[in-house]
C-alpha cells in the first residue's frame, strides 16, 4: 500500500519544488554558446554500466561537433572500463566524492560541462554549477534547470535513452546521423576470448550462445531456474555451446543456473568488465535481463533476447536492430522498484515463450552464416 501512495506523493513533492523555485527559474539567464570558445568539456556519467554504453552515441555526437576539444568523462568504479579504447574520449575520471570532487574538478576550468541523467534529482544539475563549468546543460526536470544556463530539452521516458542524449548533443550544434552505442576491443582482447573459449572446447565457427542471468535490482531478474530450463532446451535442440557470463558478484546467480541446466554448459563467471565484453563479442546470441550487459551485447551488434519487467520503457530499450525485448506490460509495470514481492511482470514470463524467442534468433543467425545475409559487426576498432 505504500509503494502506491508514493508516486502521487512524488508529484506532490516535484510540483510543490518548482513552485518554490519558479522565482529563480523566472529570473535564470540563458546563453548562447559560442561554439568557438569551447577547449574542454565535462560529461557525466559517473553511474551504472548500461548508462555508459548508451552514453557513448552522444559522446560520437559531441567529438564531431567539437573535434578540437578535449572531452572528459566523469565515470564510475564500476563503469569506467567501458570506454577503453573509444576514440571520441580523451580523458577518463573515477568520481570518488563530493570533497574530491571539489578538490580535483572544480580548478580545472572546464568550459562545457553535461548533465546527460533523465532524473528529476537535483544532485547531478547542481553538480555542473559546482564543476565550476563556463556553460552547463542537462535535462530540464521539476526546476532542475536553476543550474543550468543553457537551455536544454525536457526529460521524458517516452524515447530511448539514446536519443534523448542526441537530442541533448544537438542542442549544442552536433548531428545524430550516424551515432550509436559503440563499444572498442582491441586485437588482444579479440584473441583472448577466442582462445579461452577454445580451452572449453568451443571452436570458432560454433554458434554460441551467451545467457547472463544479473541485473543491478532483484527485480530486474528473471529467476535462475528459468534461465537454467532455457540453456538445457538450446543445448537439447540446438547445435548451440552456451556459456554463461557473470561478474564476481553474480557467481551465486551463475551456480544456480548451472545447476539447472545440468552438463555442457561452460561457466565463465567472474570475469572483469572487459573480459566480459570480448567473449560477448564472440558469441552470436546473448540471453539476458535487462542489464549493463544487454547494451554491451546490443552495441556490439550481437543479437539479444531479454526479460523487461519493472524497467522503465521505452527508456532503458535496447538500441539495435536486433533485439527481442519480452515485456508482458502489466498493469503494474513498470513500477522501477529494486524489489518486489509479487514480481509478476517476470514471472508471467515463459520458458516457452523465451524459447521460441530464442529460434527465432538462432533461425537468424544460421542464415546469415549461410550467406543469405551480411554477417554482423562484432565490435569497434
């Protein structure tokens, strides 16, 4: 019941908080910017890995249309690896506090700073005006926008994250054609993954498929016994090896799905990051929730089926063309709760139906091995 009361509670509290600041909103002044004067430019993304990899088409966007410019990104422990080898960033920060923050960012004069988060919270807007920025620009939500002096779109879940970031990108002058996720492996990383599926005994030109059973939220889950009756029909019925992928703190949810899945599976849990997204851009198919690895798997052009419950949608889709989301759009959903009791939304959710989701795909991709259709980009440069 409480759950329930929340969300008008939250209008409330949104509509009441613009009200307090309609004086400063009336009176904030807004510029022009003068595309000239831009050297250095700051962009946040100091959060969740799956934000970064969206991230990375307005990052494309950004060098374009300032390629003289050096970018940096604000990015977190966990999502920093992300952006390894990607051409369009010249520098790479690991937030770690407000006081470092303030110590270590504020002096550094940056011209441009970009709060690219659709949240209606104020701590990431007001965090442009404490970076000191010449010009700050982020997403207009609730008042948010007091921060900012350059006027910006309003935040909306009705498009894909990516899109809104593009959207965010041309207000400062770049183009969208032509940008999306990317994520770069080197020639090394492409050579370990082939050889440690090799010691596993999966050749190269198996078809491979990957199911990574995480997600940050319990809720985003769909369970471990699910996916573990689903890896034992694609080995059953299919000329398929499946490896299932897992970062440290995903070993327990990895065991579980091994254990239903019986022999022949090959578990690769454990792996850091980038690890994790050289053996994904070997495979063909990845089975998943709604994760970080989703849009890993969907920036590298390999084919994905996915669980989406409690997520925000269209929001947090994935963005390539050859993504199955299954979502039964309940009445309750999506809800964005970390955990829920009920969790009907994944539940009502099928082996079946994932299953049929599954072949189609594999359908897919043995066609295009036979030549019917051009093969798919695994990855950057």
């Amino acid at each position: 019941m409480l759950y329930f009361l929340k969300l008008p509670l939250k209008v409330i509290y949104l509509k009441i908080r613009k009200t307090l600041l309609l004086p400063f909103l009336i009176f904030r002044k807004t510029q022009s910017l003068p595309r000239e004067k831009i050297k250095r430019i700051l962009f946040l993304r100091h959060d969740r890995i799956g934000d970064m990899v969206l991230s990375t088409a307005a990052l494309k966007a950004l060098r374009r249309v300032y390629p003289e410019a050096k970018i940096t990104v604000l990015a977190s422990q966990r999502n920093h690896e992300i952006l390894e080898h990607n051409p369009h960033v010249d520098e790479i920060l690991i937030y770690k506090g407000i006081l470092w923050f303030l110590r270590e960012i504020r002096p550094k004069g940056y011209d441009l700073v970009i709060d690219p988060f659709v949240t209606y919270e104020l701590k990431q807007a007001f965090m442009t005006y404490l970076a000191g920025g010449k010009y700050r620009i982020g997403f207009e939500a609730a008042g948010r926008e007091i921060f900012f002096n350059i006027s910006g779109p309003e935040a909306s879940t009705q498009k894909k994250l990516v899109d809104l970031l593009l959207d965010l990108v041309e207000v400062l002058g770049g183009a969208r054609e032509g940008c999306e996720p990317e994520v770069f492996l080197t020639d090394q990383e492409i050579t370990w993954a082939s050889e440690a599926l090799a010691n596993k005994g999966i050749a190269a030109n198996e078809l491979t498929v990957a199911i990574h059973p995480g997600a940050y939220y319990p809720s985003q889950r769909w369970s471990t016994e699910r996916f573990g009756a689903l890896a034992r029909r694609v080995l059953e019925q299919h000329e398929a090896k499946v490896i299932l992928l897992g970062s440290r703190d995903e070993k327990d949810l990895v065991k579980e799905v091994k254990e239903v899945a019986g022999k022949g599976v090959q578990d690769f849990s454990g792996l850091r990051l980038r690890k994790l997204i050289a053996l994904l851009s070997t495979c063909d198919l990845l089975i998943c929730n709604n994760s970080g690895p989703l849009h890993i798997a969907s920036a590298l052009k390999v084919r994905t089926v996915s669980m989406i419950g409690s997520t925000v949608t269209p929001l947090w889709l994935p963005y390539g063309k050859h993504d199955v989301v299954i979502n039964k759009g309940l009445s309750c959903s999506p809800c964005n709760r970390a955990v829920c009791r009920d969790h009907e939304c994944m539940k009502s959710i099928t082996v079946d139906e994932v299953f049929e989701a599954v072949q189609l795909q594999i359908t897919q991709v043995r066609s295009k091995r036979t030549g019917k259709d051009r093969p798919p980009v695994k990855g950057g440069a």
